[in-house]
C-alpha cells in the first residue's frame, strides 16, 4: 500500500527548535524511521515537509486515489486551517493525525483542532514515538480494515 507522511509548519526546525517541548530527534531522522517502518512492513511511505498551507493542499489532493493512508502532523495549522481540513475530507483518505507534544497539556489555544474528528485516530505526547505509533496504526488500519 502507498502511506503519506506529511508534516507541517516549523517542523523542518526539529532538533533544535524547543527540544525542550519537542525532542531533539531531527525531522531526517523520523522521516528515515518511518521509512524503515514502512518498508518492513512491504509498504511505501512519501514525505513531505511543508511550510506551506497551499503545498500541503496541493500535496493532498494529489493523494487522491494514489494513497490508501496519511500520517499528519499539520503542526500549527492543527489550530488555524479549515482549509487543510477541507482538503482532507475532500480526497476521503483516512488519516491518523499526530503530534510530538500534548497540545492538551499546552496553551489553551492548542486544544482545538480541526483536524480531530475526521482522524481515524490522534497520536500526541510522546515525542518522536507519536510518530512511530502512528505508522504502526496506520499500516495495521490498511492490512485490517475495520
Ligand atoms: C505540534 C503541536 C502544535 O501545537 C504546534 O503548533 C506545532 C507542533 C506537535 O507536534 O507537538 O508546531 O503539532
């Protein structure tokens, strides 16, 4: 199966962007775990970082009938882009959304998100592990749908 694995705003900063709230594991880094992940599982896995709205749109309505999963961590858009959301629930693909941090934990302006109630599921808290367990769940929804 083809995964996506899309990251969003200020994420291409990881490993020195607050480590204190995000980790020091760079974004090379988990897009190459994730790439592991998902080859020893016998599936395909794109990436993209973007700190674009409009690329990440882009991105996604390419996606359409091309990409069975997407992992995403729209980063601060979580709490601003009804078009993000839109685009999502436009092409249909199930998605899982993640986070390094816990946005619960956090400001009160990052417990919304638009994003949530479309998501198969939301991953949050666990640094780079999120990500991880995101695939993990992922690639489990593609090989037993349910
Ligand atoms: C984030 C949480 C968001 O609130 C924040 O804007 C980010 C990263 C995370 O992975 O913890 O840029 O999505």
């Amino acid at each position: 199966a083809n995964l996506l694995l899309l990251h969003g705003p200020n994420l291409n900063l990881l490993g020195t962007r607050e480590p204190q709230i995000y980790g020091a594991t760079t974004l090379a880094q988990i897009d190459s775990d994730a790439l592991a992940q998902c080859a020893a599982a016998g599936h395909q896995l794109e990436t993209l970082q973007s700190n674009s709205e409009a690329e990440l749109i882009g991105r996604i309505q390419a996606a359409a009938g091309k990409v069975d999963f997407i992992v995403i961590n729209p980063a601060a858009f979580t709490h601003t882009s009804v078009a993000l959301r839109d685009a999502l629930a436009a092409v249909g693909i199930p998605f899982v959304e993640v986070h390094l941090s816990n946005p619960h934990a956090r400001e009160e302006f990052r417990r919304h998100s638009y994003f949530s109630d479309l998501a198969r599921g939301v991953v949050c808290g666990f640094g780079a592990l999120s990500y991880t367990l995101a695939i993990q769940a992922a690639i489990q929804h593609i090989e037993q749908p349910q």
